[in-house]
RNA sequence: GUGGGUGUAGCUCAAUUGGCAGAGCACUUGACUGUGGCUCAAGAUGUUGGGGGUUCAAGUCCCCUCACCCACCCCA
C-alpha cells in the first residue's frame, strides 16, 4: 500500500526547508533586537479557549477547526491561530507585562485548499502585550514592513483601519444594524446571518448587490470617540513620518472577533485571491476575554508558505543540498574501511565530508561524484594508503594534488561549508 | 458548501474520424576493471487515477467515483 498526503497538507523538501530555516534566522535577528523574545505554545488547545477568543462569529470557529476529544473526552482543538495562546501562555503563567514575544508554528484550518492555502500552514507572529500606545502599533507595522522589504516580497501594499473601541463601537454598532435590518430584503444570505452575529463584517461581503446597499451605510469614522481618533491619526502619521505607504481601507475589519482600533494587512498582488500575506491589529480586550487583567495588545502573523511564494527568493533565499564539499572514493575493500575512519576525523575537525561507498572501479566512482555534484573528491586506494598520501581532485577542473592527512585538514575551502550553495532539490 | 479545469513511464508531455501506448529528459548496463562530465550502443519502466457501460476494438465516446489544481466564500 502506498500513501499520499492528507489533503491540504505538503511536504516541504530540503530546498524549501532550508529557505525557512533562513527566514527563521533573519526574523529572529530582526525581532530579538526589537525587544522580542520566543514562545512555544502546544500545537493544541481547549476547543474553548478558540470559542472565547477568535470568536463564534469568526469562520474559523463557525467551520474551520480540526476539534477532538482525547481519551479523557476533553474537547479540543488544533490550534487555528497563535494569538490566543500566547495569551493563555502570558496569563497562565504569570508572565510580567510588557512583554513582547514572537513565535514561528504551523497553524491547521480545514478549509478548501486553494492556491497559498493549506490546511496545515506556518506562521510567524509577532505580539506586544501590555503597550496600549499607537507607538507600539507604529512600531510593529515598521517591523513587518522593513521584514517584508527585506524579504524581496514583491507587489506588497499595505491597508489599514480602525474598527473603534468598546467606548464607540456598540453605539455604531446598533446604528448599523439598524440600517441593515431596514435593508435586510436587499443584502445575501450570508449578510442576513452577519448582521446578526456581527454586523462589521457585512462590509467584507464581495457581492455586488450588497456592496450597494453598503454605500449608503453608516460611517464609523463619524463614530468614532475622541480616543480612537487620536490613536488612529497618532498610527497614521507615525507611518507617515517612517515612509511606509498604506491605503486606508474602510471596510477592512478582519475575521477575527478580538480585534479593537487599528487592523493592518499586508497584501501582496503576486497572490491572486488569496491576497492577504499578514493581518494583524490591536486586541486590547482579549486578556479580560480570557480572564485576565486589562491588558492592551497589538500582534501581527503570516504566513510563510505565502511569503515565499511573493519574495524574490531566488536572490535571499538560494540554497541546496545537493552539492557535495568533499567525497572520499575508497577503492577496495581495505580503502572502504579506511575510508570511513577517515571521514569520521574529517567531520571531528570540522569538515564535510561523505565517501561514496557503493561498488564500483574508480571509473564508476568518479561518474557517481558526478552525479552528486561532488566539488572534490579524495581518492584512496591501496598505494595511498600504503604511502598515507591521498589524491585531492578538483571535480570543476580535474587538477589533483597529493596530500597527507594533515595537508588535508589545513585546506581552509573545506572548512565552514554549508549546504548553502546552489543546487536542486 | 458552489463552480471550472486536469489526471498517460520517475519528470515534462505526445497519441489523427475509436484501430498494436510513444518521445524527450532522467535511470541501468556496456564500449572504458586506478580517472567523471562528451559521445555511441543496448536495456528497463505503465492496471492510461479507479469502477462500470457502449463497441469486433476505448487513452479516445457515455455514466459513476477519486485525487489534484484553480476560482467563489473566508483566511496567513
């Protein structure tokens, strides 16, 4: 019997597996110096713990979670989302605020997989917990913009909003809903259930008809309460002041339900549909939600799978494991042994090194360093052993050199090498 | 959940109105048993995604099914 992968899952190969590790690095330099420490929460949660923060209105919990109960008949979930663990994470174990942490883990919604969509991805989140001040939303909007740059991800914009506070948004709320239910006979089905469940989201509808409607709805800007008006303009001009160009979206109000004043996304046209490389925004109730103390917070995550499908990887991201530093080519049966003594001592001082052990004569040895893109090989056979003087052999230019093993370990081109080079899969 | 597309060798893809399932690349072996890449020669490879039907005959036509891709919805 042979097996495929589960729908919606990858493998990520060794070239692919090699870019992330990369891009780990880079993120985890950027973050460190910004004052972010990592986190490792468990790849599963109470199925409750998702209910209360990313919110029964919320697709993700409507539809989208892998729930099941343990032998202990626990309800469950695999983790959708990072945000509300950290959370759980800071609250749980008491951790002193602020504090900002940063976190790389595979994410599982089981959605229909599409291009840039799996229903196991990775994402890399960032969260600033216990800093209410638009600095902190400046800041981390500046730190997914420089990553992003950095990163090559071409054809990025970014787009923001301000879905208002506890203070402003329940009385725009019921204004909205208000004009919603006068205009119910006009809006999709889809838009009936929201204005129910969360009349904000009506503005993400795509359907035209509803779009109309739309044009003549109420405002939240005008609703907004002199403290969300400051903290949005404060946001605004802190990218203004920084360079960092975005579109204000008004009818962008994400799909999470924690979510209060400023929502970014980072979009990419290089997507298509699945336009969205990175969302994010502040989540100042979201503690209390879970018990906790107030405690105001501003994260953003994305996702890698999209982000590697946008960069310009070819320049930041090149790599392989394909080529080979060094290859020992043993001829005989007495040379195999010696051979792999040989590369054990090799590595000891730091050098790559494999041998090539399968059968064959010199001829065939050398087709196969070839194969394996070899950039030197070290023949030994009975004389070299006897004379314990090996052959180096360029494979690029088909010079040889005689060397003992000492000659060997001080040639400083075999030290260091990774398997960052260039190369296939 | 709704639409569209694609399934043929390890990979990329051919196959005329239904008429012997093929090519390139890759692979194996040899020419060449201590000197690779080039060249030449030979070789292996398939339930044509699966099941059923029509037919003397199905990769090709019909029905069902599965997988993948793309889009809607939504999201990273």
């Amino acid at each position: 019997m042979r097996y495929e992968r589960v729908k919606g899952t990858r493998d990520v190969l060794p070239r692919e597996a090699l870019a992330r590790r990369e891009l780990e690095k880079l993120v985890h330099d950027k973050f460190s110096r910004a004052g972010f420490f990592p986190i490792l929460p468990p790849t599963f949660e109470k199925y409750e713990l998702y209910q209360h923060s990313t919110g029964e209105a919320s697709d993700i919990v409507i539809k989208e979670m892998y729930r099941f109960a343990d032998m202990g008949g626990r309800d469950l979930a695999l983790r959708p989302e990072g945000t509300p663990s950290v959370m759980r994470a800071i609250l749980e174990n008491h951790l002193k605020i602020p504090i900002r942490l940063w976190y790389s883990m595979t994410m599982f919604r089981q959605d229909k997989p599409q291009k840039g969509r799996y229903r196991e991805h990775t994402q890399i989140g960032a969260e600033i917990v216990g800093e209410a001040e638009p600095e902190a939303d400046v800041e981390l909007i500046k730190l997914g913009y420089d990553l992003f740059t950095e990163m090559g991800i071409e054809g990025m914009y970014l787009e923001l909003n301000t879905i208002g506070c506890r203070e402003c948004r329940p009385g725009y709320t019921e204004k909205l809903t208000r004009f919603l239910t006068e205009h119910q006979k006009e809006l999709c089905e889809d838009c009936k259930l929201r204005t129910q469940r969360n009349p904000l989201r009506v503005f993400d509808c795509k359907v035209a008809s509803c779009q109309e409607v739309l044009k003549s709805a109420p405002s939240q800007r005008e609703h907004l309460c002199q403290g969300c008006k400051e903290h949005f303009d404060a946001v605004k001009k802190g990218l203004g002041r920084f360079s960092i160009p975005f579109g204000e979206n008004e009818r962008m109000v994400r799909g999470l339900d924690y979510y209060s004043r400023t929502v970014i996304e980072f979009k990419s046209t290089l997507l298509g549909a699945q336009d969205t490389l990175c969302g994010g925004g502040r989540y100042d109730y979201l503690a209390e939600e879970l018990g906790g103390p107030p405690t105001p917070a501003t994260g953003f995550a994305f996702g890698i799978e999209r982000a590697l499908l946008t960069s310009r990887g070819e320049d930041i991201f090149e790599f392989s494991g394909a080529s080979i530093p060094l290859l020992v080519l043993p001829l005989g049966d007495k040379a195999q042994a010696y051979a792999l003594e040989l590369i054990f001592k090799l590595r000891q001082a730091g050098i790559s090194v494999q041998a090539e052990f399968r059968s064959g004569g010199l001829s065939r040895k050398l087709k196969r360093a070839d194969a394996r893109n070899a950039e030197r090989v070290l023949i030994i056979g009975e004389d070299e052993i006897a004379k314990a003087r090996f052959i180096l052999r360029d494979m690029h230019t088909g010079e040889q050199k005689e060397m003992t093993f000492e000659e060997l370990l001080s040639l400083h081109e075999l030290k260091g090498h990774s398997l960052l080079t260039n190369g296939e899969d």
